[in-house]
C-alpha cells in the first residue's frame, strides 16, 4: 500500500524510485500510469488533472504517460510485427493517416536507433535489447510528456543496458520528455538520473538530487539499498 507519495517531475528530467522488493515500486508506476484502479489521490500533468484509481484512463492522449516494463516479450504481442505494434498507436493516439504510416515507423525505430528492416519482424525474431528498444518506440508513438520505465534494464546484459540507458538521456534531451525510472541499481541512477526518491513500505522517506543522496544518504532504507 502506498502513502505519503508526493513528487514533482519537470519536463526533461529523469527522477529514479528506487527501494527494496516490496517497497512499492511497481504499484506506484501502475498507479502513475493509471492502471491501478483502486488507487486515490490527484494526479496533474502539465496544470491539467488526470483521473486516478476507479475513473481509469481510458483514453490515451498526446503528450500523456507511458509505461515501459520490465519484459517487452509478454509485453508485445507476439502474433504483430514490429510494424503493427508500433502502427496502432501511431493510428489512434498521432492520427497518422495510412499513406504516412511507413516513413512515421521508420522514423520512430531511428529514434531508438533501430534499423527500418526489423519493422517486419515479429518479437521473437529480436534480441532482448532490440525488443525493449521497440517497447519504447511504441510508447514513443504516442509522444508522451512522461515516460514511466519500470525495471527496463534489469533483465539486459550490463552492455544493452547502458546503451538503453544512454539512448533515453538523449531522447530526454532531445525531446524535452520526463523519466520516472523505477530501479534498483545504484550505478544507473548515479549515471543518469538528476534525482532520485527512496521508497520503504510504500512511503517516500528521502527524496531530493540523486548525487546529494548518494553521497550522504540519511535514511536507513538508503544505506540498506547502498550497502
């Protein structure tokens, strides 16, 4: 159960929650991406309130919050190429009209620097890197405000993830886009993150600039996650 949760996240940055198994850490992506319908409590995006809990988000906007797992392979729909995956959204959330679909998922798979011949591919056929890689053009599709990475890396090989990891801060800078990180690793928030929030018990116990925690940390739920 989560409480006492309150954070600010500003266009551009990249905000690590970090905690032990069972701090919360997945519930508050969920509720963040309004897939926890019992949550409660307000939830504003750039001035405007969007529901949370029961009044589910049913519709998905432009500029919203997209939500990135932890396993693009139960995530993508095994029997949808590359193609299609990033297509639907394309469609319904960019009205991207039909003659234009082509050249929008080509640029999209540049985006996250995927070459345009994988568009016919289905998840399978990918490595796990170029699969999370398409998990986040398909939540690139809907050019959110705010994309909430839940464990993204923490199934990767050190190398894939530090080049997901690199490929976000450059997508955070070149398109002003936010990051709720949920992690555990300490080296990816110090490398990349401008702040970070601990989570004990579903409550936020520390929170602030991620290099200022890192070097002094002052609650026992960060020393724990440090040691």
């Amino acid at each position: 159960m989560l409480s006492a949760i309150d954070l600010e996240l500003p266009a551009g940055s990249a905000l690590a929650v970090v905690g032990a198994s069972g701090a919360g850490k997945t519930t508050l992506a969920r509720v963040i991406a309004g897939l926890h319908q019992r949550a409660t409590g307000t939830l504003e995006l750039g001035g405007r309130p969007l529901p949370v809990g029961a009044a589910r988000r049913i519709r998905q906007d432009e500029k919203g919050i997209q939500l990135v797992t932890q396993n693009p392979l139960s995530a993508l729909n095994p029997r949808r190429t590359v193609a299609q995956t990033l297509g639907r959204p394309l469609r319904r959330i960019g009205g991207v009209p039909k003659q234009a679909l082509r050249q929008q998922i080509t640029e999209l798979l540049g985006a996250v620097e995927l070459a345009p011949e994988l568009a016919d591919r289905y998840p399978h056929q990918l490595s796990g890197g170029q699969r999370q890689r398409v998990a986040l053009a398909r939540a690139l599709a809907a050019d959110p405000a705010v994309l909430v990475c839940d464990e993204i890396t923490s199934a990767l090989d050190h190398s894939t993830a530090a080049s997901i990891m690199n490929l976000l801060d450059r997508i955070r800078a070149r398109r002003g886009t936010a990051l709720l990180v949920i992690t555990h690793d300490m080296r990816l928030v110090a490398g990349h993150c401008t702040d970070m929030a601990v989570l004990d018990h579903g409550a936020v116990v520390e929170s602030g600039s991620a290099t200022v925690i890192l070097a002094a940390p002052a609650h026992p739920a960060t020393h724990a996650l440090l040691s």
